[in-house]
C-alpha cells in the first residue's frame, strides 16, 4: 500500500471506522473476467490503489450503509488494455480516458433493486460523488475524485 493510501486508511481508522466494518476488498474492485480471459495482469499501479480506497471509504461503502444490502461489483479497475477490451470510454486519439482506469470508478447492482431506484437514493442522501450514472438499466456507475467531485448525475442507453 502507498503513503498515501496507508494514511487515508488511517484517516478512517482515527474517525471511527474499521477494516472489520468495511464491506469491500480490493480484490473486489480487481477482478476481472475479461483480464482472466486474456491472460492480462490487472494489478492497479499506486496511485489508482490510493483513488480506490478513497472509492471504497467515502462512497462504496457510505453507499452500502445507505442501501442495507449486498452490493455486486461487476467492474472497478481496469488498466488500459482491459478497458479497451470491455469497450471502455477512451479520447479521440484511442487512449484510455475511463474513470475506471484510474481506479476512481466501480460499476455496481443490487438484487432486487432497479438501477434507476439506487440512483435515486444515492442523490437524496449526503453522499459525495463525482458522476452516478444509470448506464443502460443495467448497473450503477459511480465514480470518486478526491477534491474534485462534480456531483453530476445522468442516464446513458
Ligand atoms: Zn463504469
């Protein structure tokens, strides 16, 4: 873990957090089945593990204490390579711009829950986010920029 992550994750502690109270791992926000399909190494560099902790400590799991139930990652990081594969958002010039490459994104569902009903209890609650996005009814997208959260939410497909 960096610095800088292993002082966030001190900052939790101090302010009454606990590993035991956390319901996400990284691992979680590692996996993925298209990397294992490929072969490829989907391991995060350290400054994507730092935005993921802060992922997980001020949004997934503020997120999860909200909805009262089991969220199911179904994408968090992906390096260029897996998110090029994946159809991930990229620039005009075809370089990896997804949030999720920079370990600052997760795609999530509920069972049980619409995507759209998620979202709605997301946005009336105090939860700091930088995009929610319902993409195609399917899962939740949220993303976490430390600082820099625009709060802006919206609906794709
Ligand atoms: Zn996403």
């Amino acid at each position: 873990m960096s610095i800088k992550a292993s002082m966030r994750l001190r900052t939790y502690l101090s302010i009454g957090g606990s590993m035991a109270n956390l319901n996400f791992t990284m691992s979680e926000l590692i996996h993925s089945d298209t990397a294992i399909k490929h072969n490829i190494n989907n391991m995060p560099d350290i400054n994507s593990l730092d935005c993921m902790l802060n992922l997980i400590v001020y949004c997934l799991q503020p997120v999860r204490e909200l909805l009262k139930k089991p969220m199911i990652i179904s994408s968090g990081y992906r390096n260029a390579l897996v998110n090029h594969l994946v159809g991930g958002a990229v620039d005009k010039y075809g370089n990896a711009i997804s949030q999720h490459c920079r370990g600052q994104a997760a795609d999530f569902v509920v069972n049980g829950m619409t995507v759209q009903q998620i979202i709605d209890i997301i946005k009336k609650s105090n939860i700091e986010y930088d995009q929610l996005i319902n993409e195609y009814d399917k899962w939740v997208h949220i993303s976490f920029v430390k600082g820099k959260n625009r709060k802006s939410s919206f609906k794709i497909g």
